[in-house]
C-alpha cells in the first residue's frame, strides 16, 4: 500500500501543481522529505510571502496552487495574505502541519488546537482529517473546492505523522483521479430578458470587473461593448484586482469612484448598467449617497453567489461570466447608438523636483513592452498609473483586492515564475515594501527576473489622503522618512539603483525591464495622492 504522502504527491501530479510555496518548519519536514525531482519548491522567508507568491502564481497561471505553512504560528503570520487571496478569488490548496496525533490532545509545543476555526472566516473550507488515511480525499476535495467557482483559498491541517500511514490503493486511485467541472450557464430566459432590456435601454454601460479575465472573457466583454457602442467602467479600485476591459479602447471611461455617494452620480447618466465580474461594488471610503439615481437599473453577472446575494441594489444573475457575457453577445444586434468618446491621451506634465507619480507612470509607460505585466501596490498613485499605461491585454494587471498591504512585493514573484516569457514590474511604494520585503531574496533564489518600480514619497500618503475625508488631524505613524528600499533589496542580491530625474529613470528602468536578472528601481516622488 501506499503511503499518505505518495498519494498526496500522485494527487497533486494529477492537478498540475508541481510548484509548491511554502515556509517550512518541523511539523512539515515529514512531507518534505525525499522532495521529488519533478515538483519545484519556492521558500518565502515568512509565511505571509508564501501566500503571496502562490496567489500571484495561482493568478497568473489559472491553476490551483499549494502553499504549505508551519502549524499554528505560521498560519497565523499568514492571515493577512489569505485575507487578500480570498478577496482576489485566487485558488489556493493551503496546507499547515500539525503536532503529532498523540501529542494533539496534550497540547504539546506546536500543536494548532483548533486548526480547522482559525482561518475560517477567510477560507471556502477549513478541515483537519478526522483519520490519517483520509487525507488524500481531504486533499483532493480541497483542490476541488478552491477551483470551482467562486475560486478562493481552502486550508487543510495535516498531522506530521499522518503522511508516513498506508492508504488503501483504491481509495487512493479514486481520490487522485476524480474530476470536477464546475462552469455553469445563465439560462436562456435570462439571457435573452437581459439582451431585451440591453437593446431597448436608451443610454446603456458595462461596468467590468476582475473575473472577466480571470474567467477568460475579455474579448467578449469587448465584443458586447462595441456591438451594443457601450461605454465601459471598470470596477472601483480596489476592488479591481484585475482588468475586465481594454483601458486603451475608445470606449473605456476609467474607474468607477470607490465610493457609494461619487459611484452613484456616476452612473446616474445611465439607465441601464450591467455589472460583469464584479461585486457591486467594492465600496470604499464611507462617502454616503443613493446607491443608484432614480430611472437607473443595474443587473449584476457573477460566477459568485454571495457576490449576487450581498449586492444592495439591482438584479443578479449568477453563471460563470465569460459564457454568460459570450451567449449576451449571440443576443443582441448592433446598436445604433453613437459610439462613447474615446478618453484624451495621457498627458505627462512637467518634469518636477521631485518627479510626480504621474510623470514616473508615464515613462513606464513608454517603456513598459506590449507583453509586459504590471503588479501594482502603490496605493497613492494606482489611478495615476491606470491613466498613463491604459494596460490593454488580459492577464496584465495584478492589485490586492483585499486592499492589505504586503500583497504586490511577493505576488510579482509568482506572477513571473508562473509567467516566465513576459516581463513583470513590480510597482510598490516604499511603505508597502516592508510589509513582504523578503520577497527580494525569494526573487534572487529562483531567477524570477522582476523588475522592482519603487516610488518613494516619504509617508503613507494613502492615509493621509483619508484622514483628509474623515476628517482625521494630527494621527501619528503616517510619515516614513529615511527608508531605503534600494540599500534593502541590495542586500538580498538585488542589483539596485536610485534615482531622481526623468532621464535617469528612463535610463534605468529601461534596462531593468531588459535583464534576465531581478533589478530595483528607486524613485524619489512628490507627495500626496496622484489622480492623473
């Protein structure tokens, strides 16, 4: 009979999930033991990096992925990163060890004494087997459960002395080789009603949100809009943590305001708004205000049924997004409607001392290669970045949709391991730097040549920004003078240069983005929130 591990191992050969991250401790060394030569171990050197990197390369590749944690402690560094995973729908099979089944109940060192309740407000599932021969099956319906839609993270705990047990070969076989498909179709009433009401709308709009992309919809998210000449929204960041809709099209309008009182008076120039991918909405801040203006209608289109429950307005239906968006696309004719004004080209300003947010963003932009990928947390000046590379490609945009910090660093890691023919700039304010700065080594220990775009405005401007809506004065801790990001990175092997004028920039970036080596950027920037 097999043992539990080389089943674990068969099982996870079957789903294609030869990457493992992970951060590895006693409990989990039994696993690991005798680690096979067709499976890729990636070492974070803190649990929340781990996550990080899986949820980037889970992302980036479309597959479930295997992050294993130590136990109870490094589950419980890892929280944040699985808050952030969940939100960003990503598949992810998280693993921690456990102490040995007969010290469990003596509460020896280590033991996670109710594992399966601590991540269970941020997981689809959390189970420790209830048997060591079960863990295969427990296993195995985790992967199912992060893959199938809505796909998030699950957690299973796994005693140390569980993998060394035999499993029944057969009850082995039918865990490993189960299938399980899971996308499913609006019905045709549904979507012809929608299609009805699409083409009899006066003044319509598409409001695009992550998991068009991630569900593979983005074409016909484009066909709908120009067959129907709607003008499209993307979904309020940072709810946005990828790209539904071409930013460069004509008929792209920007981002939604991220709050409930500006997102209304936004779409209060429509009647009808379709919602594809996208919760409604990722609120944020509490900026009060009709949700929607009298005569306008919303209906949502989401793979997720609590995203469809918890909307506080509108209609749902719940399918997954690109065959529902395709069959709407069947549906309806061409509009004679006249085309949405496309946006005025981006524009760089002046060079500044410090340089603006803007200007470092639009140099990106020049320099940045069609097939380039952008993973973004630089939170002060995401929509100055949004307006200036206008990213037109699927699969080129990653941002924490949990809006926790820590998320860019160590998911453009994963984001390049999964994706290694295209380039990947990281771009992170130096505040945000700390939060997974380990990432550096992990880059520099696997050859993922990330190009590290590091804005340094000296406080967490961010915050200031809402303080200033709160009506918050004099909070401490918002300002971060002396940090060096450069020096940092460097000491962990990354080549790292700073600079501070636009030729400069130009010079450096460029070559970063051309190495075959991961390279830090550094770049001084004005304060404050950047818009444009």
């Amino acid at each position: 009979m097999a043992s539990v591990r080389e089943a674990a191992f068969d099982l996870f050969r079957e789903h294609g999930m030869t990457t493992v991250f992970g951060n590895p401790g006693s409990t989990e060394l039994p696993m690991l033991a005798d680690f096979p030569d067709d499976f890729r171990y990636v070492l974070g050197l803190q649990e929340a990096v781990a996550v990080g990197m899986a949820d980037g390369f889970a992302q980036a590749s479309g597959r479930p992925t295997h992050v294993n944690l130590h136990t109870a402690p490094g589950l419980g560094n890892a929280m944040g990163a699985i808050f952030n995973a969940q939100a960003n729908h990503s598949p992810l099979l998280v693993t921690a060890g456990q102490q040995a089944r007969s010290l469990v109940t003596l509460q020896a060192n280590l033991t996670n004494r109710d594992a399966a309740r601590v991540p269970h407000p941020f997981v689809k599932w959390s189970y420790e087997a209830v048997r060591a021969q079960d863990v295969p099956l427990a296993l195995g319906r985790g992967i199912h459960l992060a893959s199938l839609p809505p796909r998030g993270p699950v957690f299973v705990s796994v005693p140390m002395d569980d993998w060394a047990a035999e499993v029944d070969d057969a009850d082995a076989r039918h865990a490993i080789k189960r299938k399980v498909a899971g996308r499913a179709v609006a019905s045709p009433v549904a979507v012809s009603d929608l299609a009805s009401r699409l083409e009899a709308a006066e003044r319509p709009a598409l409001v695009a949100g992550p998991d068009i992309d991630a569900s593979g919809g983005w074409e016909a998210a484009v066909a709908l809009a120009e067959r129907q000449r709607l003008p499209v929204w993307a979904t309020p960041p940072p709810g946005g943590g990828r790209l539904g809709f071409p930013e460069g099209h004509p008929n792209f309008r920007g981002s939604l305001p991220p709050a409930i009182g500006p997102a209304g008076e936004t779409l209060a120039a429509y009647d009808l708004v379709i919602a594809a991918g996208t919760s409604v909405f990722p609120y944020y801040p509490n900026i009060p205000g009709p949700l929607l203006a009298e005569g306008t209608e919303l209906v949502a289109i989401t793979s997720d049924p609590d995203e469809a429950a918890r909307a506080p307005m509108g209609e749902a239906i719940v399918a997954d997004v690109r065959l529902t968006l395709e069959a709407l696309v069947d549906a309806v004719g061409e509009a004679d409607r006249e085309a949405p004004e496309p946006l005025p080209p981006p524009q760089a300003g002046e060079e500044t001392d410090p340089l603006t947010p803007t200007m470092v963003h639009n140099t990106l932009g020049q320099l940045l290669p069609d097939d380039g990928i952008v993973v973004l947390e630089s939170p002060s000046s995401t929509l100055a970045l949004r307006n200036q590379l206008r990213i037109s490609r699927p699969g080129s945009y990653y941002f924490g949709a949990g809006g926790g910090l820590g998320f860019g660093l160590a998911a453009a890691v994963g984001v390049q391991l999964a994706q290694p023919d295209r380039p990947v700039v990281c771009v992170v304010g130096e505040g945000s730097v700390q939060y997974a700065v380990t990432a550096f080594w992990s880059a520099v220990a696997y050859d993922a040549p990330v190009t590290f775009l590091v804005l340094r405005n000296s406080e967490y401007a961010i915050l200031k920004w809402f303080g200033s809506i709160e009506g918050v004065e004099g909070a401490p801790g918002l300002d971060l003078p002396e940090l060096d990001c450069a020096a940092v990175a460097q000491a962990y092997g990354v080549a790292s240069k700073r600079v501070s004028k636009r030729d400069e920039l130009h010079e450096e970036l460029g070559a970063a983005i051309a190495a075959s080596e991961p390279r830090l950027v550094e770049v001084g920037v004005t304060p404050g929130m950047s818009l444009f």
